[in-house]
C-alpha cells in the first residue's frame, strides 16, 4: 500500500499531463477493440464445402454477366451433373442497414443443386409454381419475424423493372434451413427469387446471368470439366474462368482478408505514436524527479524498488487506459453490432481481443517505463542532488 501510494503521489504531480497521456492512449484502445473484432472477422479460418460444385465466372471480373445460352452447352459436357445460375439482385428491405443477399435463381433446380439447403418439397412446388416467389434462410426468416405468406418488398438499385418503378414485391413460399453440417457460404442470412420473374420484368439485362453453379458427378473429374468449360468459351466475347466452389469462395474471404491486414496496419501506426508519446512521457517524468529519486535512496528505498516505482507508474498509466478504451469499445460495439452483423455476419467481440489488448498494454508499459527506470535506478545520490 505504501508504494501505491507514491505512484499515486507521481501520477497526480502533473495532473493535466497524466489525463492527456491516459485520454490520448484510451482513444487507441477504443480504437483498437473495434478494428481488432473488424479484423479477426475479416481474417478467421473459412472451411466452405462445394468441392463437387463448379463456379463459372466472367473472366473479366465476377460482376461481368455471361450470356443464358451457355447453361445447355455447359450441361452436354461429359461428367456434368446439374447446371443452374444466379444473379445478384442487391436491392433494399426498408432501410439500407438491413443487408442481405439476393439471388434471383432457376425455382427448378437450385434446391437440387445445393441440396445442402433442407426445405419441404411443398415449399418447393410454391417455388417453381409462384411467379413471384421468394424463399428464405431460417436464420433471415426469424430476425425480420417473416412468416409464409407475407409480400417482401424490395427496392430495387441495380435492376429497375420494365416501367422504370423500382419496388419489388416477392411473396414468401418457404423457408429453408442448412442440413446439418453443411457450410454453404451465405447459410440462412440469405434469400433466393424465382429467376423467370426477374428476367421477364427487368428493364435491362435479359438474357444473361452472373454466373454459372456446375455440379458435377464425381468431384475428381473438376479439373477437366473446369479447363473444358473455359477451353470450349476461350476467344469469345464471353471468356470464362472456373474454379470450385469451396475454392471461390476461399478466393472471396482472402480479398476481404487483405481488410484485415490494414486494421492490423493501422493499429500498429496508431500504436507507435502512442509509444513515442508514452515514452516521452515517462521520460519527462522521470528527468523532473531526480531530486526526488536521490531522496528515495538516501532514507533506504533500494535500486530495484526505484525501478519498480517507474515500472508500475508506466504500467498503471497504461493497464487504466486499456480497460477505459476496451469498456468503451464493448460499449460502441454493442450500439453498432446489428448494423455490423448485416454486412459481417461472423463478427463479435471475442475475448481474445480483450487479451490482446491487455498484452499490448504490458509490452507497451515495459517498453516505455524500463529506459526512465533503468536511468532512475542507476542515479547517483551525490550526482543528483547537484544537479539540483
């Protein structure tokens, strides 16, 4: 208790100083609680399944549309199972926070194609037979409390309709759930649309998709159905480039990836400023107190006890900033999660962020306090005293 109390003696000799340097390092921490759980969102392990599904892009870039006519050509390849197609709708339910993916889709075969997906063949019937049909993921259903049999509006902001108005109206015919132990990318946050109203009502377009789902009868036979497919498009207006799922959607989470890698960026330029100006603090500190450190030794106080004294004084003035910026980072995190969670659904405020933070302390406190306290343990008594 007696050393506490002349840290807290130390801490409070420069009020203003101690606040500024606490505020200012608190603010990092606030900082670093958010892009932290940005990025370990960004950067966490994929494990897709997909390997017996083939993902048939443009060549020129995933929004590059491919033509209609190419699903036939691609289902006469030998080993070719099923072929379906999506598009991406984009389009906004109420409000722009509430993000979800739609995929205008064949109402035929999807559910065959990604029969990881569970849904009743009732619903399925509903799927083909309903022109303006529309089935949910569980998950989707529950949050925005749809029922079967509701309309789902839709606003439109890439795919007006043929009179230019921009409100969809979809009705809800089923919903589906993943099979347990499936993992296709999007899950239950998703919706799927029946493809024959969305060609026949759209203003622009027709006649193309985004992209093509090959699935194929025995996974080994990927690579030469793959290099077929864009053997059999090569030198067209349309080139192709096919991969597997599982792979293209591991290609999708390493470009995000690279989100990640500049939170991580970022934090580390925020972090060695503050390391500058906590070690100027401390420094400043120290020098100021020469006389005082000479006191300490001249009444008993040992060299190592005087290093501790600055050790302590550096890791207080950051363990404190630590816990203000994480408890006020928790605090943004859980105002903003729901609106994060529409874009990153894995996102959550781990408790490794909170380890992190408090090994980033320590590592900060040592590195900033143990120069000032190696030069205040190694102080002459005699030295210092005239200097004053």
């Amino acid at each position: 208790m007696k050393y506490w109390v002349l840290i807290s003696a130390a801490l409070n000799r420069k009020r203003w100083r101690t606040g500024l340097t606490i505020g200012s390092l608190t603010v990092a921490f606030l900082m670093f609680g958010l892009l932290r759980s940005v990025a370990v969102a960004f950067t966490g392990e994929v494990d897709f399944e997909g390997d017996d599904r083939l993902i048939v892009m443009s060549k020129l870039s995933f929004v590059e549309p491919l033509p209609l006519s190419y699903r036939e050509r691609i289902r006469a390849i030998e080993g070719v199972d099923l072929v379906t197609h999506r598009e991406w709708f984009g389009g906004t339910y109420i409000d722009t926070k509430n993000f979800f993916p739609k995929w205008p889709v064949p109402a035929e075969d999807w559910f065959e194609v990604y029969d990881g997906f569970k849904i009743s063949e009732q619903a399925k019937r509903d799927f083909i037979n309903t022109r303006t049909g529309m089935v949910a993921g569980r998950a989707l259903a529950e949050k925005y409390n749809w029922k079967v049999g509701d309309k789902i509006p839709i606003i439109g902001d890439i795919w007006p309709k043929e009179d230019f108005t921009n409100l969809w109206e979809f009705d809800l015919v089923g919903i589906f759930e993943e099979k347990e132990g499936s993992a296709i990318y999007g899950g239950e946050d998703q919706v799927f649309i029946n493809h024959s109203y969305f060609e026949e009502t759209r203003a622009w377009g027709k006649g193309t998709v985004g992209n093509y789902i090959v699935k194929v009868k025995a996974k080994e036979d990927n690579e030469r159905i793959a290099k077929e497919i864009d053997t059999m498009f090569a030198n067209s207006s349309n080139e192709t480039k096919t991969s597997t799922e599982s792979a293209f959607s591991k290609m999708f989470a390493e470009q995000v990836g690279d989100i990640g890698f500049m939170m991580n960026s970022i934090l580390s330029a925020v972090f060695f400023t503050m390391l500058l100006l906590t070690g100027n603090t401390m420094s400043q500190a120290v020098r100021e107190r020469t006389s005082e450190f000479a006191v300490f030794k001249t009444v008993g106080y040992s060299d190592k006890v005087i290093l501790a004294l600055v050790l302590c004084e550096s890791l207080t003035i950051c363990v404190a900033s630590m816990v203000l910026g994480i408890i006020l980072s928790y605090m943004v995190f859980l105002a903003i999660s729901a609106d994060l969670q529409a874009f990153m659904e894995d996102i959550a405020f781990e408790f490794s962020v909170v380890s992190w933070a408090l090994f980033t302390a320590v590592l900060m406190a040592i590195i900033t306090g143990l120069p000032p306290a190696i030069g205040a343990m190694r102080l002459k008594v005699v030295d210092a005293l005239r200097k004053n």
